[in-house]
C-alpha cells in the first residue's frame, strides 16, 4: 500500500492507460487495483492488460489487484463499426441496423411507448414501432457512445444473470486468475448466488463484488451484502433508476450496511468526471470524494477518468491527495451494528487500547487470519495505523486487500499453533514491514489454523 493513504483507488484501465510506462505512473500515482470494464473491447484486449497489470507489479514488487466488471443482466446499446453516433431529436433508429442491444433476450421484450435511458440518463429514446424491426425515437439528443448501459423505465425485463456468450469470457479471465469479478445490475441475492455458483463449479476463488445501481438491490440489500465479498455503490444507473436526489441518502445506507457486516464497499462513477478533459478537478468533485471518506468507503473507483481521459494519472494524484488528507482530518466514526461474538469483542478491545494509548507508541496492528474477518472487522473500526493481515491462505490474501488499512501479507503459520511472536516479527522485520524498537498490537487465535477463534489480545515490542 502506499504510504500516508489507507482508503484504496481502484481505476479503469482503457486506450488513455494502456501502455507499461502509463501503469507504471498510475501505480506509483496510488492505484491499487486496476478495473477491466467488459463492456469496452474485446476480450483479447482485456486479458493482454490483465498480464501486463501482473508483470508491471511484479517487476516492482507491488501487490496490485485486479476487478474484472462483468455486464451481468444489465443491458448495453452497441453502434456496430462505428465508435459514435451524432443524434438528434426526433431522429429514427433501426435495431439491430444502426444499433443492437444485448444481451438478445430484450429485443423479443421490447413494446412500443417503452422508454430506453442510455448513459446514465443522458440520451433518451422511446420505442417508436415493432413490425419486422425495432424502431426507436430519439427524445433527448446527444452524442451516443457504443458499449453504454441502458435503463428502462417503468419496466422490468427478464434477463439471466450472465448469459452463455459471457460464462464463456469468464471462462477465458479465468486462466488469468482475477482477484475480483464485479457484477453490474444486481437486482437481487440471487443474481449474486448464481454467479458464486458458476465460479465455484469452474474452480474459482474469485471475490464477488454486487453493484447496487438497481431498486431491487437496495430493496434486497441485507442479503446482497451478506452473500458478497465486497458491494460498489454504481452511482451512474443508480442515478437513473430511483432519481438523483436520493443518491446520497443510498450511498450513506449502503456504506452502513458494509461497515456493519465488515464487508468492503466502494464508491465509484463521477467522482473527478471533469479531469477527463481538464487538469484539475471540480471543489464539489473534491468536497465528492472527501464526503465518501468521511461516510466509511473502503475504496474510491475512477472510471472514464482513467480510462479515456486526458489526465488519467493527474487524476489519480489528486484523488491519492484528497483520500491521504481526509482519513487523517476526520477521524471517521467506528462502526457500531456489529453483532458481538469473540473476534468482535478482542478487535473492539484492541481498538480501544490504540485509541486510549493516542497513538502515540502502537504504531501497527498485527492480525493474523485464516478467513479474513479479524482483520475487516479491524477495518470497520478505522483505526488510525497500518492493520497488517497475516494469513496463509492465498484467497483470503487476494481479498483483503480491498479493505480499508488493510496489508496483506503471505506468511506460512508455524504447525505448533502461537505462543509467541518473536519469530514471525524477525521474518516481517527481513520484509521490511515492521522495524526493531516499535510497539504493535497482536490479535490471533491459538491455533492459527482455526477460523473464528481469535482468543489473544497482547503488546509486542519488536526487537
């Protein structure tokens, strides 16, 4: 992790970052992992970045995570050829000729009067007729970018959760072993299910993480939360699909819930929106991402800032400046819903030692973990040093890394169970990750192997 930063930056990869030098300069910039949208380029295109995200972080030695965000049942307006449309109002479309959607499913779906949100809202066409083709009206006039999602309002489609044509693509990104696939458009518990099911019967440990940019994920949200390993606050069809005035109310609900169930939960679309063309951001794009620190998020997400953008590594820099000031200036508040059992009450115990002692002599705390939830408890807390997560399991390793404060860190675990620390500091010491003379909390189980039995509680002075 960087130095001075706990909050995590997530940024798109596309044309505007795609060379060795480019990834280089965002790593260094602060970015943590790299996001592959599915729904721009092709497969070929995905997978040669992914190697080359993996090689770049290698030769620097550099843990760097990798999202690969699945369409999902969301559905997407292509422009075959063509990069871009001009369109104005009351300007007819044919479908599939000037434009297709996918997946197929919604076309047998599709009625005259339906009305079609393309953009995040910004381009609106109505169903004009349905004889041999589908013909669509443009409302609201703009420029039409190819691969953009499309909402539909007042209407509910049936679509499956990823269709054939994307287990296949999952399949491929498989081979490349991503730490987390991103569902877009989850509108339920099930969605998120039927995904876990197809990763698990492909021998996949990948994390999931459920984009709530739908109604029906926010009225389903307990379960969603529950049953993934991390949850993005999708504010651009979020936005479309329960009306814009509401989108700081759910995202505040939202961070909650994962604060709550220590689950990492990122905010993501908009957030530097005017660095894809100018050097410098907005005050109310600061005041964004400041705001989203201060509410608990895990992570922030740059999108076509990084990915099309003029300025992709600017706006890392200033994102990296904005997160490292706030965490410090606002001390953001515990969460406080947990449900109490042991790991719970020895990581609220531990907290309150650190926050007692002022920081003035505690300056890490050591976890060890085999499933993870020590150490995203601990980053529910928020404390004010470095949590760094010893395990040796290898999905437990890829998946933390996500968490707020939170270094992962590959260590095998001695077969005797721990009595003492000593020597697992020397080997961190070698690693340059603790340093003799300083004070740090440890909290594990007896036997490092047993999940949820976290029992010790201690100082330790590293010598």
């Amino acid at each position: 992790m960087h130095s001075g930063k706990f909050t995590k930056i997530i940024a798109t990869l596309g044309p505007a970052s795609s060379s060795e030098k480019d990834i280089k300069e965002l790593i260094a910039a602060g970015v943590n992992y790299f996001r592959f949208n599915l729904k721009h380029a092709d497969t070929a295109w995905h997978l040669e970045h992914i190697k080359k995200v993996r090689e770049v972080s290698g030769k620097l030695g550099i843990s760097i995570g990798v999202i690969v965000d699945l369409q999902g049942p969301e559905c997407v307006l292509h422009i075959p050829g063509s990069r871009e449309l001009e369109l104005k109002k009351d300007q007819m479309l044919k479908i599939p000729a000037d434009v297709f959607l996918s997946p197929p499913e919604v076309y047998d779906q599709l009625e005259p009067g339906d009305v079609l949100v393309v953009d995040d809202g910004k381009i609106e066409f109505v169903v004009d007729s349905k004889k041999d083709e589908l013909s669509l009206k443009v409302v609201s006039a703009g420029l039409l970018k190819s691969g953009k999602g499309v909402s539909f309002i007042k209407k509910k489609l049936t679509v499956p959760t990823i269709n054939e044509e994307e287990k296949e693509k999952i399949k491929e990104f498989l081979k490349v072993t991503p730490d987390f696939f991103a569902l877009s458009f989850v509108r339920g518990h099930e969605d998120v299910e039927n995904l876990s099911k197809f990763l698990a019967a492909n021998n996949s440990s990948a994390g999931i993480i459920s984009k709530i940019e739908t109604q029906g994920a926010i009225d389903d949200l307990d379960l969603i939360v529950e049953k993934s390993d991390g949850v993005m606050v999708a504010r651009g069809d979020l936005g479309v699909e329960v009306s814009l005035e509401k989108i700081t109310y759910y995202q505040k609900k939202i961070i909650e819930k994962c604060r709550a169930s220590a689950k990492p939960v990122i905010v993501a679309t908009q957030m530097l929106e005017s660095m894809t063309t100018n050097p410098s951001p907005t005050r109310a794009e600061v005041s964004d991402i400041s705001n989203a620190v201060r509410d608990g998020a895990d992570a922030v997400m740059l999108s076509g800032e990084t990915a099309v953008g003029k300025y992709p590594v600017e706006s890392v820099k200033f994102m990296h400046k904005i997160v490292s000031f706030n965490e410090k200036a606002f001390r953001v508040p515990p969460a406080l819903e947990f449900s109490e059992d042991r790991t719970f009450s020895i990581v609220k115990a531990a907290v309150d030692i650190i926050r007692s002692d002022n920081g003035r002599s505690i300056s890490k705390i050591l976890v060890a973990t085999e499933t993870g939830k020590s150490a995203r408890i601990f980053s529910s807390f928020r404390p004010e040093i470095p949590i760094i997560a010893l395990t040796q399991n290898d999905d437990t390793l890829k998946k933390l890394g996500l968490s707020y404060g939170v270094l992962p860190h590959k260590i095998e675990f001695p077969e005797h169970g721990l009595v003492d620390v000593t020597e697992i500091a020397h080997e961190l010491q070698e690693r340059g990750i603790l340093s003799k003379g300083e004070n740090i909390i440890v909290v594990h189980g007896k036997r490092w192997q047993d999940p949820g039995n976290t029992n010790s509680l201690y100082i330790f002075n590293v010598n």
